[in-house]
C-alpha cells in the first residue's frame, strides 16, 4: 500500500486517547509515504462526505486533549444494505484503500460490515466501558477510572465532616467493571453492579451496623446498569440512620486530559493499525492482552459481545470487604 491513501474515523461514544490515536494513524502513515483522509463525525460524515487530508501539523498539540478532534456520531444507517453500500461507495470516491476504525462495539460492527463489502479495515477499541471481549484493556478506560477515583476522593472528604453516606453513580451501561474497579480503587463499601445480584437490606444493616460503631460515612459505587442512584439513595435513607446523597458522573468520566496509560496505548494502537493494514490485514481487531497488541478476527469479538468481568477482580473485591 506504500503510496497510498487510508481514512481514520472515531465513532460512537468519545473517550479519552482518541486523539493520542489518530495522532498516532497520521504519523505512523506519512512515515509510510501513505496519505491520511480524517472522515469526521464517524460512520455518519462517512454517508455524508465529511472528510479531509491530514497532516502532522493537523495532529499537532492535540495529545493531551480529551474527546476527538475528528468528532464522532452514530449513523443506524450502517445497519442497512443501503447505507452500507453508501459508505463503501464514498470511500471509493475518497480513494481510501484502508481504513481505521475507532471506538466501541457498534463501531467495530460497522468494520466487520465494510470488511465484508471489501473494503480493508483495522479496528481499535475504545470504550470506557470496558466490555470489548480480546482485550485487556479499552482504550478510555484507565482514564475515565482516574476521573471517577478524583471525583470520589473529594466525596469522601465531605462525606466524612457531615456523617454522610454518597451513593455514586458510574457509566457502564450493562457492565459492572467501572464500579467494581473504582470501588477498589477508592476504598468504597459496596458495588452494586449488573452481573451479581445484591440484597438491599443486608447492605442497609451492614451501613447501620458501620454507623453504630463509629464510622461516620460510606460510599456506594453503583452501575447504571444495575440501578440509579437516586433509587438506591431512596431506598436506604431512612433505613441507615445518617443523610444520604447521591452523586452521578455520567459523561464527566468521558472527558479530560488521557492519562499516561491511555496516551501510550493509543499511540501503540494506532501504529500498529498502520502496520497491519501496510501488511495486507483486514477485518481484524488490536487487542491489549498481558501488555502485547495482537490481532484478532473481527468476526469472534463480534460473535462473542459483551466481555465477562475478570472474576479474579471480582475475587480481589470481596477478599476487600466490597
């Protein structure tokens, strides 16, 4: 493909490192002597025809930002034979001989659907989510949990002058790994989450009993996908004998600065996005696993949906106390 020209597109929701990685696409490309199309607004300014050639001074200061410059929307349009043959088309027109796709599992779908067309793809995970099977990690996610870490290590401090219990709100949709993973992280009481079930009233006992003897606040992580935190907080404030707030992130844990993990991985990404697709690959994932980047068929982590939580995770949780 040297000479060439490939697209980069980021799609569904934003997460931080986005940038990091389509930094990394544009570099790892002109170094290859390739071109760079940035299709913006996702797999929708792909049917639309929102595109531009990238340069370096196009990524340039753009490592330390949070979401995507190149902007991401969702187009259900992709789901249909149509709108399918729409954007195989456009990228014809553009000449893109591959194409990089960033983001969660609608847009690897998206992928698979073009792969199938023809159409040479390599796709990235992000998601803070994290709930992409044959990875490790997603790209987003250690971010997001520093952001959820800051947010909770503040509540704790007023949580603590006022006897207070905080009932905290994570993203995640049907995956519980952003409350378990926090709750760790901040030393929280409980983690209420999608995969396991949980006995209210047991956790109200345990809270009076804490309060009884002495320790004056605590702290529920709890995942949207389990319960909202204004129903848990209902339910439990005139049971535990102390004030009960709630607090929801929601789409604060998407934005701010990538941390240092999430910089690094999105420049490995995207690299090796570049190199797979130099090497003839197609319909295929970059997958983080035991600190290696390997391929994997975009059809198995398709076939296989949502990634379990680590149960050796789950295991850490309990033996804490959580």
């Amino acid at each position: 493909m040297s000479g060439g020209r490939i697209g980069v597109l980021t799609s569904g929701g934003d997460c931080s490192g986005m940038n990091a990685t389509v930094r990394a696409v544009v570099r790892a490309a002109l170094t290859a002597g390739l071109e760079v199309v940035g299709i913006r607004k996702g797999y929708r300014g792909l049917l639309e025809g929102h595109s531009e050639l990238i340069t370096t001074r196009t990524v340039s200061n753009i490592l330390q930002r949070g979401g995507t410059v190149l902007q991401t929307a969702r187009a259900k349009e992709m789901q249909t034979p149509e709108g399918l043959q729409r954007a195989v088309s456009q990228l014809q027109t553009l000449g893109i001989e591959g194409l990089v796709v960033i983001g969660g599992d609608g847009s690897l779908n998206g992928a698979l659907a073009l792969h199938r067309q023809g159409v040479r793809t390599i796709a990235i995970p992000a998601s803070i989510d994290n709930d992409i099977p044959f990875t490790d990690m997603a790209l987003g996610v250690d971010t997001a949990l520093n952001n959820i870490v800051h947010a909770v290590d503040c509540l704790k401090d007023t949580a603590s002058s006022h006897d207070r219990t905080f009932v905290v709100e994570t993203m995640g949709r049907n995956c519980g790994y952003l409350a378990v993973a926090s709750a760790i992280a901040c030393g929280a009481e409980y983690a209420i989450i999608p995969e396991l079930p949980f006995d209210l009233g047991a956790i109200c006992r345990n809270l009076r009993q804490r309060f009884e003897e002495g320790r004056d606040n605590s702290i529920l992580m709890v995942a949207e996908g389990a319960a909202s935190a204004q129903v848990i907080a209902d339910q439990i404030k005139d049971r535990i004998g102390f004030e009960t707030r709630i607090m929801v992130l929601g789409h604060y844990q998407r934005g701010g600065s990538p941390s240092t993990f999430d910089r690094i991985l999105g420049a490995r990404f995207g690299v090796a996005a570049v190199d797979a697709l130099l090497h003839g690959d197609s319909g295929k994932m970059l997958g983080l696993n035991c600190s290696e980047l390997r391929l994997v068929e975009l059809e198995s982590v398709v076939a296989v949906g949502r990634r379990p939580i680590d149960p050796a995770m789950l295991g850490l949780a309990r033996t804490l106390g959580i």
